[in-house]
C-alpha cells in the first residue's frame, strides 16, 4: 500500500486509536485527546486532560459519550457538542 497521510503529536501515541463515524480518536502522552479526520489526517478538534493519555478511550453510541482513563488514575466522561 501507499501512506495516504501522516499524523504527529506533541506526545507518544501509547494508546490504540479508535474510529468513530469518519473520525480517529486517539490519545497521547501530551494528555491531548485528538480527533482527526479520517480521509484526510488532519486534526479537526482535541481535549486537553490534566495527565499523560495511555488507554484507549470507550465510547458510549447510545449516549455519544467518551471515557477517557489518564495514566493518573482519572477518567474524564467528554460529549461532542
């Protein structure tokens, strides 16, 4: 296959990626949770939590819902608005 596009964080990305619609999720040691666009790679929005971002996120489909466990032991339920 071909690199379509390329991504870079601020961090390490130790957290597996997870698709949601058209968009990834992924968190990252910058404590960023970034989403960006599938098609093209580029970030269309990010959450800046309070600790490094080492878990995968869990989505909620039915409340749209985002759980998001720091490497702090906290966890941060996020809505898209």
């Amino acid at each position: 296959g071909e690199l379509n596009w390329r991504f870079s964080a601020n961090g390490r990305f130790l957290a597996s990626p997870v698709i949601i619609e058209d968009k990834i999720y992924i968190g990252a040691t910058d404590g960023k949770l970034y989403e960006i666009n599938i098609q093209t790679g580029k970030m269309t929005d990010f959450f800046q939590a309070t600790e490094r971002i080492t878990n995968k996120i869990a989505y909620n489909a039915k409340t749209k819902r985002f759980f998001l466990p720091t490497y702090a032991n906290e966890i941060y339920c996020l809505e898209k608005i």
